[in-house]
C-alpha cells in the first residue's frame, strides 16, 4: 500500500464522488495530497479523512472555470509541497440538451469547466514536471469519449475533446518524462443519483431502482462505484503504468463493447 508514497498529487474536485475515493485510495497509497472544490465543509471533511491516513494534505476552495482560482491551486501545491508528481483533473459537471436545445450558456459553463480547466491545469503544472523530468497527469473523460449518447450533447462534446486533449498531450510530452492518460468511466452510482437529488446511497429504494435502471443497458448489471473507477486512476498516476501514455481506459461495465 505505498504505490505513491512521496509522491505529491493534485485532485481537483475531490469534495465527494470520484474526486473523493480517489483521494482516500491515494492517500492510503502514500500520496500528499492537494484537494480541491467548492463545497468547502465537505472538502474539509475529505481533508480530514486523508490526514487521518497518515499524509499531509491540503484543501483549497476553488472554482476551475476560473483561471485565478487554477493558479491559486497550483500556488498552494508548490508552497506547501514544493513539486507536484501527480495532476488529476477530476472537476466536471453533466449536462443535457441537444445542438438544437443547449442554451449558450449550457455550453460556455459545461466547456469552461469540462474542457478549458483541464487544459489551463495543465497548462500550468507541464513546466513544473518538465523541470522535474517526470510527472503524470490524468484526466476524468467518460466512456461518451469515445461514442455519443442521446440528449446529452455539450457533455458529449466536452467529454470528447477531454479524450483528444489527452492524446496530444501525450505525444507532446512523452519525451520530457510526463505521461498523459484518461479514466473514462460508465455511469457511476454516486455521481448519477446525487444529480437526482439523492444523496443517501444506503436508501433500499434507490438502490433497487437504480439496480433496475442498470441492468437495463449496462452488460454487467449495474452502475459503477466512486471506488472502482479510483483504482483505475490510481493505476494510471502510478508506475504500473509506466509505458502507458496516450491511453483512454474505459471503465464502464461494458457498456461501449456492445
């Protein structure tokens, strides 16, 4: 359990969902972590649990559609750790609507957070890992990186442009050192109930509605779990992926393999 250990690493949108069982999983592993989100009690509470871990661990309000709060963030990280090994760009939010029904400010908002943060993130920690001669930098796709779905166009494009972005990154920087890699998850349970409004996970009835809903599309019969798709990011930040680079890896129960 010290897959990171000494490393330094930046989750962004870590207050609940993926960004949380990220940053617990990283810093069971040894990760310091710097978290970020706008939910400051709950980002506290995850800042807690980490410490509780045995690391050092920051959190920072922040809003990534804002390029001072992404400088901000990265200040804090070289303060307080002075190098940074490790960038997750989790931060995202889902929308809905097709090119016809998506009002412009749908699609500014879903871009600002889905598609500018992530490059303006990595914009601003590359020549600090080019300096180091090492980094990694992960971001949060969707398995809609790779195919489209209905009623759910701004997302689909977003999320699109987030698995090209990761490519060329990639081929930028793999020679300075500095692998670029995707997650892209299937529907996940806690991040698809909460938009619904349900933030009790243990709710019998929501688990068996949902348990339906699931097995109606998804070939595993279910939805995923934060944790699930927090081990594949960890395998993408850690050296067991150390010739990966360029990669989307689809963690959606099957869903794009039908």
């Amino acid at each position: 359990m010290s897959r990171l250990k000494g490393k330094i690493a930046i989750i962004t949108g870590a207050t609940s969902g993926i960004g949380k069982a990220t940053a617990l999983l990283f810093a069971d592993e040894g990760a310091d972590l710097v978290l970020t989100g706008r939910r400051v009690g709950l980002g506290e509470r995850v800042q807690g649990e980490a410490r509780a871990r045995g690391v050092r661990c920051v959190f920072v309000e922040a809003d990534h559609a804002r390029a001072e709060d992404c400088q901000k963030v990265v200040d804090v990280a070289l303060r307080e750790f002075g190098r940074i090994d490790i960038l997750f760009n989790n931060a995202g939010i889902v929308t809905n609507g097709t090119a016809e029904t998506t009002e412009e400010s749908i699609w500014n908002d879903t871009l600002a957070l889905n598609v500018t943060a992530v490059w303006r993130m990595s914009k601003l920690i590359l020549p600090v890992m080019k300096k180091q001669g090492k980094g990694v930098i992960v971001n949060n796709g969707s398995d809609w990186s790779v195919v489209a779905g209905k009623n759910a166009f701004p997302y689909v494009v977003s999320k699109g442009a987030v698995g090209m972005m990761t490519k060329a990154m990639a081929l930028d920087f793999a020679q300075e050192g500095i692998r670029v890699n995707a997650v892209c998850p299937g529907d996940t349970f806690v991040d698809r109930w909460l938009e619904k409004g349900y933030f009790e996970q243990s709710d019998p009835v929501i688990l068996e509605e949902a348990k339906r809903e699931a097995s109606a599309y998804i070939p595993m019969g279910r939805f995923g779990q934060p944790e699930e798709i927090a081990r594949a990011v960890l395998f993408l930040a850690s050296d067991d992926s150390s010739f990966v680079t360029g990669h989307l890896l689809l963690v959606d129960g099957g869903n794009t393999a039908q």
